[in-house]
C-alpha cells in the first residue's frame, strides 16, 4: 500500500472482514476459524497480531496451522469431523490470503503456491452424505398437516405459519437465511417459484413449490391480515405474528428453535434443523429421478461436486438395485442379529 503505513495482521483482518460478503451465518464460522488461525501464529509461531505487520504472514503459517488441524486418517466418524472442521478453517484462512493479496496488503503472497502445497498435504476425501432420514422429516410434515384448528385467532395464526413455513423449508430448499429474507414479492404464486437474491456466494437462483405450499402461504398471509398498498414488502414469514400485524421478519435462531420444537412433537429422535430439509429435498428429487444438474440448480450449488455430496444414493436404494441383480435377500433361519 504505496505512502500508507502497513496494517498489523489484527487490523489487516477486520479489513478483511468489513469487505466480505458472506451470510451472517458463513462469516460468524470464518472468523471462528481465522481466530484460532491467529491463536495459532501467537502460540505456535511467535507472532502477536496486534503488532506483527501483515506482510510477515507466509505460506508456511497456513500450512503448519492445518496440519496440526488434520486427523491422522479419515476412516472414523471422529475423523470425519476433524477432517471437515479442518476443512472449514482451511476455506476461511485460504479467502483471507486471497483477499490480502488482491489488495495489496501483502503483495507478495502467493495463492497459487498456497494452493499447490495444500494440494499436496490434503488426502483425498469425499464427505459422505448428510445422516437426514426423510421419513423424519415426512413425520415432521405429517404433523404440522395435522395440528387441530384453532379457534383463538392468535393461535390459529401461529398454526398455519408452522405449516406453510415447514412445506416451504421442504419444497423449495431453501437456506434458513433465505427464507428469513423473503418478501411477499419474492413469492410469485402464478407460477409457484420463489427469486432468492443475493444467496450464498452473492448468487440469486429461482426455486419451485408445489401446490400444497401455495395454498399454505395463502392461508396464513390472509390470517395475518395483509392487505393494502405495499404488502409485497411484508415479510414472506414473520417472528412475532399478530392479527393485522406482520411484524418483522423471522430469524434464523427462532427458526432453528421451531424446527426443534417441531421435532420432539412429531417424535422424532435423530436432531433436526432447517437445513435439514435441505438435505432431504436432495435426496427425493434423486430418488424420483431428477438429472443432478437439475437438483444443481434447484440448491443453487456453484460447482456440481456439492451437489453429489446432498444426492447421494442412500442405502435403500442401494440394497433395492443390488437385489434386482441377485435376488432377493432372505437372512438365514436361525441368523442372529449382529452375529457374524
């Protein structure tokens, strides 16, 4: 930075930080992982942030920092999360070089050489696919179908938003973040698509719902009581309904704590979240045979190796197309289970 003194790597990153434009979600986990990166240069390293220049930052620091992040093997569930957190904190850091170096304020860092030597120390691995049952999320569904009517206004409110907000979750897809920042405008009825802007990555997509969602989004805007100019800029889904009130938008924490309360209700043990319909949607649009660049687009994935990760070919599936080749399977009379 020509006539400008050079940033400490502490005001370098909170440079950094003011110009990313990421989800509140995606940025929260990245400096997570940026501060155990600079934990690491004080700790390991000998560099103090607060007063080391930026330019004293080298390939090397990143290259030790993961290392001592990364399982000795990635054959256990234990070291399949350690191999992801690594991989998460490796994202975070890998952005902040990149982003020192585009604008000058390390200037002869190099990306390139970062990228060829963490090539070389990575292992190979594919994360496998999401642990979501979609029977769990079908009881999840079935339930909020079938909470009674309510005869408070109020309650009745709150009813049909469970409903039209859990449908929208499975059909569409949808980020809890995206859903959180809808407006009535984003949702086209006519055509059952909803415009999501600015999505992750800077990215805006469409995504479809079905009939079902449709009518569940109207019954629940007609009982909150919109009307009037200007409803296309009431929020889609509100965290404090009241009759005749929208309110403000809801949050991605009253949401996540919906979904959980759902869960128990609906008697599902396995941990539920808004992603996890995600997840789900995935996996049924595989197993009624939508093309994966299709689901690509529908989930708004930048590269087509995520998507393989979500529409991955469950178990079930597996065993079904094994079977269509040998037969049926018959367990053996007298088998005991988990016998050898």
């Amino acid at each position: 930075m020509m006539g400008e003194a050079t940033p400490t790597i502490a005001d370098a990153i909170e440079i950094f930080f003011a110009n990313l434009r990421l989800s509140p979600r995606t940025k929260k986990t990245y400096r997570s992982a940026v501060a155990k990166f600079t934990a690491h240069l004080a700790e390991q390293c000998g560099l103090d942030p607060a007063a080391t220049p930026v330019t004293a930052l080298t390939e090397d620091h990143v290259i030790t920092f993961i290392a001592r992040l990364m399982p000795d093997d990635v054959r256990s569930p234990e070291e399949v999360s350690q191999m992801r957190t690594a991989q998460t904190h490796l994202a975070a850091v890998r952005k902040l070089y990149a982003y020192l170096a585009s604008y000058d304020l390390h200037p002869t860092l190099s990306t390139e050489k970062l990228r060829a030597r963490i090539a070389a120390m990575m292992p190979r691995f594919t994360p496998p696919p999401p642990d979501v049952r979609t029977s769990d999320l079908d009881r999840i569904v079935d339930h909020v179908r079938r909470l009674p009517h309510q005869t408070d206004a109020q309650r009745e409110l709150r009813r049909l938003k469970l409903r039209a907000m859990i449908l929208f979750l499975y059909r569409t897809g949808v980020r809890v973040s995206e859903l959180c920042g809808l407006r009535r405008r984003d949702i086209d009825l006519s055509s059952g698509t909803a415009s999501i802007y600015r999505a992750k990555g800077g990215k805006s997509r469409t995504v479809h719902f079905d009939s079902e969602t449709a009518e569940a989004l109207v019954a629940y805007w007609a009982a909150r009581g919109d009307g009037g100019r200007g409803v296309g800029a009431l929020p889609a889904f509100s965290g404090r309904d009241k009759v005749g009130v929208p309110g403000r938008p809801i949050s991605p924490r009253t949401v996540e704590h919906i979904v959980a309360q759902l869960g128990a209700a609906a008697g599902v043990e396995n941990p539920i979240t808004p992603h996890s319909f995600r997840h789900g949607l995935a996996t049924e649009l595989v197993r009624r045979r939508v093309r994966e660049s299709t689901v690509q687009t529908i989930l708004g994935h930048a590269s087509p190796t995520t998507t393989r990760i979500y529409v991955h070919k469950v178990a079930a599936e597996v065993a079904e197309e094994y079977q269509d080749a040998f037969g049926p399977y018959r367990p053996p009379l007298g088998a005991r289970e988990g016998a050898a």
